[in-house]
C-alpha cells in the first residue's frame, strides 16, 4: 500500500511530543473521535481509555486535566486502532519521573503484545527500554546498536556518556 493510504493508516499510532487532542472535549469524547477517523467504534475507545489508565477520568474535560494526563488521553487516542507501529515523539518530556516510568511499562507491554514501537527521544537513560538504537547526529545515522553493545564498545557505563563518545569518534573521523 502506498504511503498514507487508507489501510496503512489504520496499522500506524502516532503519539507526538506536545497532546494532540482537543482542550474543550471530554476524554471519551476526544478518544471517539479518533476511534472514528480510524473506522473503530465506541468499544475501541473505551479500551484504549482504560489502557492508559483513565477510566475515571473519561468524562473530564481535557482543558482541565494535568499534563501527564494529556498525554494518556493523546496515547489513547494513538492506540485506538491498535497499531502495529507506534511512532512515538519525545513520549516522556515534561512529564514526573513516576508517570514517565508507567508510560514505558505500558510501552514495554505494547511491545510485548507485538507492537512495534520507534521512539524519538533525547533522553538517552530511556534508551535502555528499547532493544534496538538508531543514534543520530544532524539528521545523519551515527550508529545502529544495542544499548549493551554500545557500552561494551566505547566503555562507558551511561548511555549518555557513550553516546557522546560516539559522536566524538564520528567528529574525529570527519575532520580527519
């Protein structure tokens, strides 16, 4: 199928950095709306309002909810068709290291589930949730590894650090 068509838009989930749902509707009803766009009904919707936790909050107007909530309310909406491929943008930023760690349990389920998940992220301790890392530098691949393999390669312990000694050796080898 080619890309955006109909078929393929009904396999991809897509959660971007900032909640993409509408501030003066309720939960459910934001949630329904997508389930529409996708071809789902009601049911569709309120499982995915349960998945993320958000069961009594569903009748709450999503102007009125914190930030972390948006978020679940933007996940649900992203999971609604039950995706095959979740695209996640900077799932986690801004968001309290409790609810952050909950979103990447649900994450972990999803791919467990058979969900693929590409995540974009700067926060590179997150990396350690995924299995397979694709580290950019100015929209060029710097290296496609694993996060124990990169630690293994250049011996740093924090993912952090091995990521800047990547660049480093990436830098060193452009300028030479």
């Amino acid at each position: 199928h080619p890309a955006g068509s109909a078929p393929l838009r009904r396999r991809v989930g897509y959660l971007p950095q900032d909640a993409a749902i509408y501030h003066d509707l309720r939960v459910v009803d934001n949630v329904r709306y997508f389930a529409a766009l996708y071809g789902f009904d009601a049911r569709a919707a309120d499982e995915a309002i349960d998945r993320v936790g958000l069961s009594d909050h569903r009748d709450a107007y999503c102007g009125n909810l914190s930030g972390g909530q948006r978020t679940r309310v933007s996940l649900a909406c992203a999971l609604v068709c039950r995706p095959a491929l979740l695209v996640l943008d900077e799932p986690t930023v801004g968001l309290d290291p409790v609810l952050r760690a909950d979103l990447w349990r649900q994450f972990g389920e999803l791919a467990q589930g058979g969900t693929t998940l590409l995540v974009s992220s700067h926060v590179m301790d997150e990396a350690d949730h995924c299995r397979d890392l694709l580290l950019m530098r100015d929209g060029h691949l710097v290296a496609h590894t694993t996060p124990a393999r990169l630690r293994e390669e250049t011996g740093c312990s924090s993912l952090e650090d091995a990521f800047l000694s990547i660049i480093k050796r990436s830098t060193v080898r452009q300028a030479g």
